[in-house]
C-alpha cells in the first residue's frame, strides 16, 4: 500500500514461483520485503518510513498527535491469540481496543489523519487484514 501511495514501482512476485531463490534471501519468508542498503528488510514499519524519506511526496508521516492511534491493536490481538485462559480478559481488551479505533476513526476519520492517508493507516492496514482473516 504505501508503494502505490509514494508512486513507487514495485512487482508482486507469488511466493510459489520464487521458492528457493526467495527463501535464499529472505529466510523466514515474510513479506512484504524491501533491499536497502544491501541488506534484505521485512519489516513494514522501517519499509514505510524508509519511503518516505526517500520519496517525500505525498507526505505520509503520521502527526505526532496521532502517532499512537491505534498503536495496541495488534499486540492485544497477538496477547489474546497466545492466551490459553478464556477469562483472562484477553479478548475483552482486544475488543476495547477495537472499539476505541472504530470510535476515533468515526469522528475524525476515515483515515488516522482525517482526509489524509498516513503512514499510520499503511501500518494499520495490514495487521488488520490479519485480524481479519484470523
């Protein structure tokens, strides 16, 4: 998302085609993956805020205010998948959090930035899909 925000060229590559030579590379096969500075990074956060600096327009930096809008979804998700108690309250804090994301999008959105896609929505973005799907 952030490399069609940027209006950076990338190619998707199915995973099945690449195999090895992927594998070889980038060992524990995540995507999305990135080369900079001779080096192979996966993480999508440091993908994100190395494009933006590199390509500044359209800017995407979240405003400090905003930074932490949304922040906790995904590790109370990871807290409430990893729970073995159904009365910890795992899931109860994963729903809050969703609730209070779901409420400030309501009223400032509908991006973390009001009009403005962020790169707190490309970071959001994904690890919601997961939720999702899990």
């Amino acid at each position: 998302m952030t490399f069609t925000q940027e209006r950076v060229f990338y190619c998707e590559v199915k995973l099945c085609s690449v195999g090895y030579r992927f594998l070889k590379i980038n060992a524990e096969g995540k995507v999305p993956v990135i080369k900079l500075d001779e080096k192979w990074v996966s993480d999508s956060d440091i993908i994100t805020q190395f494009l933006e600096e590199k390509y500044p327009i359209p800017q995407l930096v979240t405003p400090p205010e905003k930074a932490t809008v949304g922040l906790k979804i995904f590790s109370t998700f990871i807290g409430f998948l990893k729970s073995k108690d159904p009365n910890d309250e795992t899931e109860q804090a994963l729903l809050s959090e969703l609730s209070t994301f779901n409420d400030y999008l309501n009223e400032n959105g509908p991006f973390v930035n009001r009009k403005d896609i962020s790169a707190a929505d490309l970071s959001l973005g994904p690890k919601l899909y997961h939720l999702e799907i899990a």
